[in-house]
C-alpha cells in the first residue's frame, strides 16, 4: 500500500495541486474545511452533495485532494485525523456522484489516505439515498465502514453520538446545532490561498512557485495574487 501511494503521489502530485486551480469546484460550497474542529480538535470538513454544480468527474476528485491536503496541513501537532460532516439538503439521485466517482472517492481514501478519517457523520439522508447506498457501501473496507455513521434528527441515540464528538454551540444549525454559518467564497479562497503559501513552504516548492493566485474561471471574486519570493537556498 505504501508503494503505491508514493507511486500515486509521485504522478498525481496532490501536494502540488494549488486553490486557483480547483476554485471554481468550491464556488457552491460543496464541500469545505469548517472554521471549527471536534471535541478532540480535529479538522473537520463539511460535504453538501446537494450543491454539486460541475460535471467533471476529474475535477471534483481534484478539488477533493486538495481539500483533503490543506485538512491535514491544519492538523494540530497532536491530532493525525480529520472529521467528515455530511450535510443532505437538496440531495437528489440527479445531482449525486455517479457510482464511479463514489468508488474512486472511496479507493483514494481507503487507499492513499488510511487512518486520515476519524469519523463520518451523514445527517438526515433522504430515504431514496439509502438504495445508493446499497451499492456504494460494497467498496469498502470493514474499518471504513465502521467510521460512517447515520444521523437522522428523531433519532436521539444517532444524535447524541455526533453531539459527543460536536460541541452544540460550534455545531451548524444544518446539523442540529446553534451555529449560523453561511460559506462565503470569496474569504475562503482568499484562507485557501494563504495556505497554499504555507504548503508550499512546508514542502520546499518556495522557489518554484513564485505566485500564488486565484486565477481561476468562473468567478469573478478572486483576491490579488499572492507572490512568494524565491527561497534563499
């Protein structure tokens, strides 16, 4: 397993992916890293599968490394793993991931990423999701499984689970919770692009990567590049 993520990671290069190439897959929200952590100060990312609004298989997997990458690059020094908070509203059968996508998703997990996910709260499925789940949940492994948890709202037992990993006041209100958070793009591209400075930092692309920016399509919110001087080395 180790040989082929170095393998994987020598050609797909996710450390070397930067915001302003996958920007326009975040515009909606889709998925992102929250502004808070779990009880045991973990990064947690949040995934709205209903605001899904590319077509790009590719791409969507992109965004997702990315995202993956800059919730391990938060890490606390004492915590390895992340948290997943899957949010459903407006999910449907037309705007879900092909079965494909689910299994590569799941395969780059499971297989290039192990023990980097704590735990993973879907809250509130749809009951038409459950035949989608069926299928999906066959290409994983006994311990991936066991991370994924349901949480439906008239379910205490289901809810005080998430809550024991949640506190309540940092908690979304789309999750049951006190917060209000609305994801707005434009501040977050301009945190993701902070960071791209720090990963590039952390992996010794400094003086490779002379500017950092949000040159992306489709949005026209990108703040001012971000120029990194050419290391010293």
């Amino acid at each position: 397993m180790l040989e082929e993520t170095i393998k994987w990671r020598s050609t797909y290069k996710p450390e070397e992916i930067r915001w302003h190439e996958v920007a326009v897959e975040g515009e909606t929200g889709k998925v992102y890293r929250a502004s808070f952590h779990d009880r045991h100060g973990r990064t947690v990312l949040i995934l709205r599968p209903g605001k899904q609004n590319t077509t790009s298989l590719d791409n969507q997997l992109r965004h997702l490394v990315y995202l993956i990458e800059n919730a391990i690059l938060n890490l606390p020094e004492t915590q390895e793993q992340m948290a997943w908070l899957i949010d459903f509203t407006g999910w449907t059968l037309s705007t879900s991931v092909p079965i494909k996508s689910a299994r590569d998703t799941i395969n780059l997990l499971q297989n290039h990423y192990p023990e980097r996910l704590a735990i993973a709260f879907l809250y509130n499925p749809p009951r038409i999701f459950e035949a989608f789940w069926k299928i999906v949940k066959y290409f994983m492994d006994a311990k991936t499984f066991q991370k994924v948890k349901f949480v439906y709202p008239k379910n205490t037992e289901s809810v005080e689970l998430m809550r024991s990993y949640f506190d309540k006041e940092n908690l979304p209100t789309e999750f049951g919770g006190k917060a209000v958070l609305e994801y707005n793009h434009e501040e977050f591209s301009k945190q993701m692009s902070q960071d791209d400075i720090k990963s590039a930092n952390l992996w010794g692309f400094d003086d490779k990567l002379q500017c950092i920016g949000n040159r992306h399509s489709g949005s026209d919110v990108a703040p001012e590049p971000v120029c990194l001087a050419p290391s010293a080395s």
